[in-house]
C-alpha cells in the first residue's frame, strides 16, 4: 500500500497563545480498565488542573491495538484475552469521544466556532499512511502497518488507528510526522500531572536557547563561560516521577564524572525571555518565573517536551531505528545515555525539570498495564478483604 501522508496547512496568522506552538500526542492501547476511559479522563483533568496550555492545542491520539488473542492477558507482548479484544473496541470509540468533547470546550473557549462534539462524521476527514519499520532489503515483504488517520476539518484533532500493533515508539513517530508545530508534547495514557508546568515560560526559553546555539555552538568539553553556558540548546524537557526526585545526585549521575562535570555546570535556573505571546496559565509572570533544570543523560518515555524536528532527526533518523512494538527508552534511550557518557550530551539535548532542586513529583504513574478501573479496583478489594475474613469485623 502507498504511504500516503496526509498534510496539515502551517498555523495562520499571530500566534495567539503558546498552545498554537505545541501539539500534544497522546498514544493508548489495550488496558485492563477499557472500555472505561478513567485514564485519559485522569490526564485530561491534570492538564486543566496543572497546565491549562495543553487542553487549548493540537492533539493527536494514537489509538495502538494488538498483536493476537491468547488465553492470557500479556499487553506488554501485544496479547489481549478475547473479552479485552471486545472492550477495547468499545474503549476507542468512547476515547475519541472524550478527546473530542474536551477539545471542543476548549475551542470554544477560545472562540473558535466549530463544533465538533460527538464525533460527527461531517466533520472529519479521512486519509491514509503507513508505519515503516525493519530493513528495507526485500522489496517483496512489506515492512509497514497500514494507519487509518481521521481528522476534524480545523485539524485541531487528529486520530491515528493503526490496522496492527505498531508499539509507542512508532506511533510516536507517526504521530510526530503529522505535527505542524515547532514543538510536541508526549504524553502515554497512564501518567498524570500532579505539580503546575510553566509550559509557555519553557517555550520562551527553548526557543531563546535555540538562537543561542545556533548562533555559538561549542563542544561540552569547552563550555567554561558565561556565554558558552547559555548556548547550550534546550530540545528536551522530561518531567520528574518518583524514581527522578533528586537526580542530579544520583548515581545516574554521580558515579560518572564526565555526567557530574555536565551538571555541576549547566544545572540551575533559567530566565526566559519576555514574552508578546499572551498566557492562558495563571503561572508566575515572566519578569519573575525562574525555570529550574538540570542536564538528563537519557531519552525517556514519560511525559515530554521537545522540539519536533530534533525528535524526528535524533530518535528517528531511519526506518531502522525503531522496531515494531518497541519502547524508545528501550532502545533509543540506552544508546542516547551511551553517547552522553562519550561527551555527546549537547548533541541529544535532554534536560530534566528541576523544581526544589529535586524534591518536587511532576508526574505520577497510573499503572495502566494491571489497572483495571475504579469499581474493579474497588470490588478487588472487596473480595481480598474478604478472603481474610477482615470485612464482616469491619462490619
């Protein structure tokens, strides 16, 4: 089948807001908790809560599926039970219909006229692409899974449904190539915000790090001034989950002195630049917003921000570099972390949002793969309970 690549026209007129810089993807597969759609609902109310720039952008949903049906539930393999296979049918549609209706609010907000609650069939697109992966050197085996993308006429919601389970990394990146904006934002199905993100102030600062760069790259060896410092190019911004709190004083980092020099110099606080772009946050003004980060040595999965064409070029510069259903920390992310440690660092670009010098959770992890919902959940507890003979003397 012939790719074919759907284009989205570039944003017109003034930037109205951060959000028209950003495109948030979200990718989702087979859970436990589907048909339910907690999980997204979870995310999407942590992004009002703590980032209210990311319920007013672009978003893509890659709605993943599975490999085959088996007699055990193994979804890291892509092994659904038949009764999950069913769910999940159910959960995309009910998904789409949660992504719509959110964005639809939110366009709306922003006086945006369209319409588009309910997923109403006149008002999306469809087209076609493909996922391309492994070598390329039997032209007779067709390395390549057929994506259905469907888009609302505003192109401010995109849907990608695989026909076979591609895995996050390559939906990752299909989703990466239909994104217009300069920046994207990832964001996987079971992770939530739990502290505010001053995400415009870290656009301003991406951006103003990038003219930096290109205008006085130097090697990390020889960042040892003031304005070597500042030329240092910002394209990844990770969040910090549990296993991050106090990173910079880690063994992650520590225990290699090349990564402990890095850090001790480049780790701190950065003022963005004033902004014209107006803020739909209630964060700190950019006169006084401080951004604090220190240098990561790795690409991971967990929510992002990074710039699209670095992603692009750096995590996937061929069809080989990811392979069906594969993670990018898993296979990107190590070698990434082996270039660092070879003095490459500046070439990956990855930094890691350092509020509390450390202390402070971004992100908490939902447990998607074994979650099964609340009233599931709730009923579990019930008969553990009862197996222990614990409930009838709490009655």
């Amino acid at each position: 089948m012939a790719s074919v690549l759907p284009t989205s026209p570039p944003i017109d007129g003034p930037i109205r807001s951060h959000a028209d810089l950003v495109t948030l993807i979200i990718t989702t597969s087979p859970t436990p908790s589907a048909p339910s759609t907690e999980l997204l609902d979870q995310i999407l109310q942590s992004f009002e809560l703590h980032c209210p720039t990311l319920s007013a952008c672009r978003v893509i949903l890659v709605l993943d599926t599975y490999d085959r049906i088996g007699s055990a539930s193994r979804l890291k393999k892509g092994q659904v039970l038949p009764e999950g296979a069913a769910c999940y049918e159910q959960y995309k549609e009910n998904a789409k219909r949660v992504i719509l209706n959110h964005y639809s609010r939110s366009s709306q907000d922003d006086g945006d006229s369209e319409d588009y609650d309910g997923a109403a069939p006149d008002l999306m697109s469809i087209s076609y692409a493909e996922a391309e992966y492994g070598a390329d050197t039997y032209h007779q085996q067709t390395n390549a899974a057929n994506l259905t993308i469907t888009r609302t006429h505003d192109n401010r919601v995109t849907f990608i449904e695989p026909a076979q389970r591609i895995g996050f990394g390559l939906a990752v990146r299909s989703a990466l190539r239909l994104a217009t904006t300069p920046y994207v934002w990832i964001q996987q199905h079971d992770w939530s915000l739990v502290s505010d993100i001053p995400l415009g102030p870290l656009l301003d600062l991406m951006i103003q790090q990038q003219r930096f760069s290109s205008s006085s790259p130097t090697p990390d060896q020889d960042s040892d001034t003031t304005r070597q410092v500042l030329s240092v190019p910002i394209k990844y911004v990770c969040f910090p989950s549990i296993r991050m709190l106090s990173y910079a004083a880690s063994d992650h980092v520590c225990a290699f002195p090349a990564l402990r020099g890095l850090t001790n110099l480049h780790k701190g606080n950065f003022s963005p630049p004033a902004s014209t772009i107006p803020r739909i946050d209630n964060a700190t003004t950019a006169a006084k917003i401080k951004i604090p980060l220190t240098p990561l040595f790795f690409w991971h999965d967990k929510p992002h921000l990074a710039e699209t064409e670095h992603y692009l070029a750096q995590v996937f510069p061929n069809r080989l570099a990811m392979p069906r259903g594969a993670f990018i920390e898993d296979t990107v992310g190590q070698r990434a972390r082996d270039e660092m440690k070879d003095g490459q660092w500046r070439k990956w670009a990855c930094w890691l949002y350092y509020p509390e010098e450390g202390k402070k959770l971004c992100v908490r992890h939902l447990k998607g793969r074994t979650w099964r919902g609340t009233e599931a959940e709730a009923l579990k507890k019930i008969e553990w309970l009862r197996s222990r003979g614990e409930l009838a003397k709490g009655l």
